[in-house]
C-alpha cells in the first residue's frame, strides 16, 4: 500500500476529525453546563452552510461568507437560547430529545421553503481549488489541506479560551458544576448564552468549511449531529479534550476504515463475503467503536463530572 | 385502596370503542372509501408499535431512540421469509417478533449498563449500525429494499389479500396483546418497572434486579415491535432502509409522546393522530412536517404536567 | 423475622481518584448487636455504607455477613440475603402510596416476584403484610397518602420502613435521624431501640446523644481508619478520641 495514500486518507481523516471537533465542541458544553440535549446543533450547522453559500454567492467572496456565516447562526444561536432553550433546562431529557427534533424538522421545512428541495453550490475560493505539493511527490487538495490548517486554528483558540481566559475558567467550572458555579457568583444565565451561541458559530465555520465538500442540502446536519454525539459520548460529556480526542479517533477510524477495510477484506477473504462485508464494516466501525468504549467506561473517556 | 398503578379502562367505553373498529370498514365501504382501510390498518399497526416503546419509554422510563431498528429486524425478516418461499403468517410474523426480541436482547444487553444520555445515544448508534448494515449488504436490498411479492397465508378461511380481513387480522392481534399487556401491567412486574420509573437506584436497594428487568421489558418490546414491522412488511409489500432510519425512531418517540407517555393509549393515539395528520396534511401541502414540529414543540413546552413526570397520576 | 446476621469486615479498601475514603477498615459485629459509626465529615462513613450495600465495590477486603462472602455480590442478591440500607437523603417511590412503597419491598423478597397476575388490591396476602410492616414503622396512618406528599419526619419512617420491609437482617442506616426535630427524633430512637436484638444494625450518626443511648459498641472512624472500638463508655473516655472527634465539644461545652 503506497505510504502516500496512507497519508492522504490520514490527512482527511484529520480534516473530518477537526471539524468534528468543532461541533462536538459546542454540543459536549451545552450538554456539560446546561445538562441539555440539543438534536437541533446539526441544524445550526446546516444553517451556516446555506448563509455561507448565500452570502458568498452575493458577495463574491467566500471569505465574507464564512464570517456572515458565523455571525448570523450565533446571532441565530442566541436567539434560540433565549426563546426556546432556557425553558428546556430543567426539563427531562426525553423533552430536550422531542423539543430539538421539533425543532429539526422546523428547520428542515423553514430551509427547503426558503432555498428549495435541491442541494444548492458553495464553492471554494478558486486559488485553492487546486492540488498542491507540500511534499515531492505527494499531492493533497490546496482546499483540504487549508481546511485543516483552519481547524486547528479554531481548535487552538478555542483551547486558549477555555484554559486561559476568565470566560474559559467560568466555563469549565460550570461544566464540572453548575450549582456550585452559580453559587460561586458566575452569570450562569448570561454564561449559558454565550455557550450556545459560540457553538452555533462554530457549527457555522464547520458548515462553511464543509460545505464546498459535501454537499449543502436539507437535512445535511443530521448525519454529521449523529457523528458529533457519538464524539462527545466517548469523549465524555462536558470535556471539550474529550471532545477533541473523541472528534480526532472518530474522524481517522471512519475515513481510514472506508477506505482501507475493503481493501483489507479483498486480500483476506473471497470476493463472495469481502465486496460487502468490507464496506458494511467500514460503515459501522464507529458505532463499534463506541459501544466498545461504553462499555469499559460507561461514562466516557474524560467526563467532565466527577 | 388506593392503586396507583392501575390501569382501569370502562367497560363499556372499551366495548364501544372495540365495535366501532370491528364495523369501521363496513362503514368505510358503504361510503365508498374503502381506500382508507389500508390506512386504518397502518395505524393499528403503527399503534401497536408505539404501545411497545410506550412501555419502554412511558412505563420503564428508558428513553430508547433506536426503536426502529426492531420494526425494521422484523420487516425484513417477514419479507426474506415470504420472498423465500415461506408463505405463512404463522412462520413469517411470529420470526418478525423473533428478530425484533433477539436485536433487543443484544442491544438492550450492552446499552443497559448504561443511563441517562448514554443510554440514549448508545440505542441510537445501535439503531444507526443496523440501518448501515442493511443498506450494505445488496441480499437485501441496499438502498432500494426489497419487494415482498404477495400477502403472506393464514388459512382458517382468511384472506390477507384483502385489505378488510387483513385489518380484521390486525385488529385480532392489536386487541389481544393490549389486553395481555394490561394484564401484565396492572400486575406485579409491571408495578416493578413502573417502581424502576419512579426510582432505579432504590428498587436496587430493595432487592429487585433491577438490570433484569428492564431488559426483560426492553425484549419484548423488541418483539412487538418485530411484530409490527413483520405485518407492514406485508401490508406495504415492500420494505425498505427508510423503515430504520433515526428519524423513524423519532417519530415513533413523538407518537408516544404526543399520544401522552405512560398512559396506556399514549401508543394508539399518538399513532393515530400523527398518521392521520399526515395523510390529511399530504393533500394540500408537501411541508406538513413544518406543522408537526410546530405542534410537537408546543406540546412538549406546554405540556401542563411537564413530561417529566411521565405519569398520569390517578389520584385517589 | 428471620434471625439477625453477623457481620465481618476485614481490610476494607476504597479510593477516590487520590483520596482514600477506605484505607483498611476491619470490623466484626454480633448477630444483633447495634453498633455505631461515628467520626468527622468526610471520614468515609457514608463510603462504608455504600461498599457495604453493594452501591459502590471495595478495591480491596472482604464482607462476610454470617458465613457468606459478599464482597463481590451485586446489590440486589445482598438484599436478598438480609443485607437492607436505608438512606441519608430519603429514597422513596414519590409517586405511589406508602402502602405500594412497603408492598414493592416485600414483594422483591418473594421467590417469584413476578408470578402475581393480580393487581395490588386482589393480593390481600401483600396488603396485609404490607400494613404489618407499615404498623412497624408508625406509619399505618399514612397508608393511602403520597410518599411524595409526606411530611419529613415521615419520609425518614418510610426509608426505614423499606430497609426493614425487605426482611433485613442486617440494616445498614445512614443518618436515619438527618434532620428530624425533637419531637420526631424521639420517637424515631423508640423506633431503633424496638429493633435491637431482633436485627443486627450498623448505625451512621452524628447526634451523641442518641448514639450513647442506643449503642452496644461504637467505631471512631477517622480519615477512613478505624481509630476506637468500644463500649461507648470505653469510648468516652478513650484519650485519642476525645482528642480527636470529641475534645473539642468537651472544651466548648
């Protein structure tokens, strides 16, 4: 196997991985602080996409789009703190799960009323349409390869914010304790909704980010929201380094696993069980993956909780 | 004495009720609508569904968002069953109801030492690894599912192929096994998982196992689901990978909830309502979901005993 | 009621994260006898009760309770063996009645819990052992109210009552009395003192009082160390602990 497609299929696996992160991020905080699930975080991502594509669309520049993105779904974010969400705190999760599906299929409808059934194109800045060569030999995607320098970026700020900065520390300790937290004089409300809408903006920068990739049509949130939470829950809940570490596993074992496991099953096995079994194994890796780790720490690998 | 446990339903509301869904399509074909049989026959069997997570969800409080990978076990299990040769009812629906059982047996085994959001998301992912692995394997179908050719046979002068003894058949099934599950749950193991509901950690402190029984509970509403899936199967003539999508797993959820979770038609009614809603709804709009996520979330905010509670408390 | 358990602890080890909460403790207890555990928050003596009861499993050492090593039991087969808890945060089934709370405890310590296909009011047999047990705890009164509804004091009746309903031989109470006022603080101590001798009970408590008067022997535990172990007139007077755990009540007081 040429080490060169190793790389590569590493390298989007990292991609994949980064921008997990930045939806695992937002969702394992809401879930940590607020003890809150939000099925609708894929919708937040889905709506970044579609601002992104249509700003960028208008105004020429994808970089003007990524930024209305970002600013118009936390805005969005906020709102939906403050109208919806601060109603589902103290409710129990099986409401959470039921209100954020409603919401779900609100946003579907809302997105397919406004820009139609048809995925619609969001296209990456042209200069970086291209392969390049960082290294004789070996050709990657310009765009892929920014997307994951990108990724980090966000990640290391986002790393800097939450250990460094005084919003940070508030966070963490209402992640590890909300009551004690809230006693210890943090503005829990105000807190709670500058969590959801940093995560909203994050979804965003992953929408746009992914956008020129896959493709941006209704519904796209949901099977990346699924992902996420499979992220967060071996990651732990409310550790946003599990977040980064679940986000990072994820992302190399589902892209390494679809693209390697096939091959590996065609040398292993006849033809008659690996053209299926191959593939069919690549898909559920992830979720065996999952399962594997609950089941030696039911709670993840870094809960945020003691 | 005071049971607050007990499922009482009248007699004579029961009666009522049971009639008028043994003369429906009588009614039904003298208007000339006949057509809507078929759909009272989908919610009958949707119903029955929504009553088997109902118990897990309302009665056991195990909030389970992989429902649908027991209704879609049982769906392709019927449908290889009859493609195969294997004509019976007798053979095809009660193997639904097994593949619904043992799915629920391995996903319930692992997910149950689980709780709270893990326990959710474990059941989703567990819902999510079936689905992928039926739409890979092209001996079912992959995307496209796969056709059921003709009804399956029940003989006793039946038959299925006719969408009135069809329902006639269903409506047997769904009055029998809701009549075995109140049964079930005005007695002692249902005084248990409702006890489980109200306070895991102590039914554990007082002796009951407490693992057990809800995987218990978990499995046979596998199996019911299994069943289920085992008779749309039969009654669409085809299945297909949609059946286990998570969002299927939803809506049943919002079925049971919108029907009231932990009471005992929650199932029925909320099948009811969704599946007419949106048969209404198809004629006139293609955005009718917009109106059920509207409904669902002002019911879920507005809801005066708050879901949390996922009890009606019949006091005194 | 089935005969009081005897109960032996040896090297009993737990840890949280850095800390200690066990560090071999070593206990052994007659068959109905009521010994006390005091010593300063955070000691371990809630950590005791949960390792005990099965909520939580010892790193290291041995529970036998008569003859039987229970150490490695789930929670429920501890129960069904005698070993019953009661909780320092009331634990009760909000939603049913008191008589349904004390007939779920009884109907766990059937053989076949299940085989009923009765409801609760045709099973006049449970009904009546249910209200016996409820006689037990001074709570026959309260039988069709709320467990929800009741007054603190009663709940504190009642998380007894569904410890002893399970047929305990050895009770294991986590500040039974947490938070009662005089009144009912008393009439609990009756309560306790009803039990001695029919049940083996390891008792958690802070209030001195009650434990001088109802006590056969006491444990000092201290940072997860059983420190003294005597009569409590032993204990009174033993120099470590007085220092430790008592000396400073004796010279405030």
């Amino acid at each position: 196997m040429p080490l060169a497609l190793i790389v590569e299929q590493l390298l989007n696996g990292l991609q994949l991985g980064l921008m997990l992160f930045l939806l695992a991020a937002g969702l394992t905080l809401v879930f940590g602080i607020m003890d809150t699930i939000n099925l609708a975080h894929g919708s937040l991502y889905m709506i970044g996409a579609y601002l992104a594509a249509t700003v960028t669309e208008a105004a020429g520049s994808f970089l003007i789009g990524i930024l209305a993105a970002v600013i118009g779904t936390a805005a969005i974010g906020a709102a939906l703190e403050i109208a919806l969400f601060r109603s589902l705190y103290r409710r129990s999760h099986l409401t959470q799960v039921l209100a954020t599906f409603a919401l779900i299929l609100i946003a579907n409808e809302l997105v397919r009323i406004v820009w139609g059934s048809q995925p619609i194109s969001l296209n990456m800045p042209a200069s970086l349409s291209g392969p390049i060569e960082p290294v004789a030999g070996f050709r990657y995607p310009a765009y892929r390869l920014v997307v994951i320098v990108a990724g980090i970026a966000v990640g290391l700020l986002l790393y800097v914010g939450v250990t460094n900065t005084r919003v940070g520390m508030w966070v963490r300790a209402a992640a590890s304790d909300r009551e004690m937290a809230s006693a210890m004089g943090v503005r829990t409300s105000r807190l709670f909704t500058f969590v959801f809408a940093a995560g909203a903006g994050l979804c965003a920068v992953a929408g746009a980010l992914l956008g020129p990739l896959l493709a941006v049509q209704v519904g796209m949130g949901e099977n990346i929201l699924i992902l996420a939470f499979v992220v967060i829950v071996i990651g732990g809940i409310g550790s946003v380094r599990g977040a980064l570490v679940g986000s990072l596993l994820i992302g190399i074992v589902d892209t390494a696993g679809r693209a390697f496991l096939p091959a590996l099953f065609r040398v292993l096995f006849p033809p008659a069980i690996s053209s299926e079994a191959g593939p069919a194994l690549a898909s559920i890796l992830i979720y065996v993956l999952m399962a594997s780790v609950l089941f030696f720490r039911p709670r993840g690998l870094f809960p945020a909780r003691g | 004495m005071r049971d607050s446990f007990h499922i009482s339903l009248s007699p004579g509301a029961t009666a009522a009720a049971v009639a008028a869904l043994v003369l429906l399509p009588i009614a039904l074909n003298a208007v000339d609508q006949s057509f809507y049989i078929v759909l009272a026959t989908r919610i009958l069997i949707f119903g029955l569904i929504a009553t088997s997570l109902n118990l897990v969800i309302g009665y056991a409080g195990m909030i389970s968002f992989g429902h649908a990978a027991f209704v879609g076990a049982g769906a392709y299990t019927a449908a290889l069953l009859i493609r195969g040769g294997f004509d019976s009812a007798w053979i095809a629906w009660p193997s639904g109801a097994l593949a619904g059982a043992l799915l629920a047996l391995v996903v319930g085994a692992v997910s149950l030492r689980t709780r709270g959001v893990y326990f959710i998301m474990i059941t989703l992912a567990f819902a999510q690894m079936v689905y992928y692995v039926i739409v890979s394997l092209k001996i079912l179908g992959g995307d496209d599912g796969l056709n059921v050719p003709h009804r399956p046979v029940i003989g006793l002068g039946v038959d299925l192929r006719s969408d009135a003894h069809f329902y006639y058949v269903v409506l047997a099934i769904f009055v029998l096994l809701l009549a075995v599950l109140r049964r079930f749950l005005n007695a002692g193991m249902g005084r248990a998982i409702q006890g489980i509901r109200d306070n895991e950690t102590r039914m554990e402190a007082i002796g009951f196992a407490t693992y057990r029984l809800k995987l218990s509970c978990f499995v046979a509403a596998g199996a019911v689901a299994g069943l289920g899936g085992g008779m749309i199967a039969a009654l669409n003539g085809f299945v297909s990978p949609s059946l286990l999508q998570w969002q299927q797993s939803g809506l049943l959820m919002v079925m049971v909830i919108l029907g009231g979770a932990g009471r005992f038609l929650g199932g029925m009614l909320g099948a009811a309502v969704l599946l007419g809603a949106d048969e209404i709804l198809s004629d006139y709009t293609t955005h009718g979901s917009l109106g059920v996520g509207i409904v669902l979330l002002l019911v879920v905010l507005v809801s005066p005993q708050g879901l949390s509670s996922l009890v009606r408390r019949q006091l005194g | 009621m089935s005969p009081p358990a005897g109960l032996c602890v040896d090297g009993l080890r737990k840890r949280f994260g850095g800390v200690a909460a066990l560090d071999g403790v070593s206990l052994a207890l007659d068959a109905g006898e009521l010994h006390a555990l005091i010593g300063p928050n955070g000691a371990g003596k809630t950590t005791f009760i949960q390792v005990l009861s099965g909520a939580d499993r010892a790193d290291a050492g041995s529970i036998v309770v008569d003859a039987t090593e229970i150490a490695a039991f789930p929670m429920h087969r501890r129960v069904r063996l005698g070993v019953a808890r009661s909780y320092q945060i009331s634990s009760l089934f909000a939603n049913f009645s008191v008589l349904e709370n004390i007939a779920l405890a009884i109907q766990a310590r059937s053989p076949r819990p299940f085989a009923a296909w009765e409801p609760l009011n045709a099973d006049t047999a449970l009904v009546d052992r249910a209200t016996d047990a409820l006689n037990d705890v001074g709570l026959a009164a309260r039988a069709e109210i709320r467990a929800g509804d009741l007054a603190h004091g009663e709940k504190r009746q009642l998380d007894l009552g569904l410890a002893l309903a399970t047929g305990a031989r050895l009770l294991l109470l986590d500040e039974p009395m947490a938070g009662l006022g005089a009144a009912d603080a008393a009439k609990f101590v009756a309560l306790l003192a009803a039990l001695k001798g029919r049940v083996t009970i390891v008792l958690v408590e802070h209030d001195m009082d009650t434990v001088f008067r109802l006590a056969d022997r006491i444990s000092v535990l201290v940072y997860g160390r059983i420190v003294a172990t005597g009569t409590p007139e032993e204990i009174r007077r033993h120099a470590e602990v007085r220092r430790a755990y008592l000396g400073e009540e004796a010279e405030g007081g």
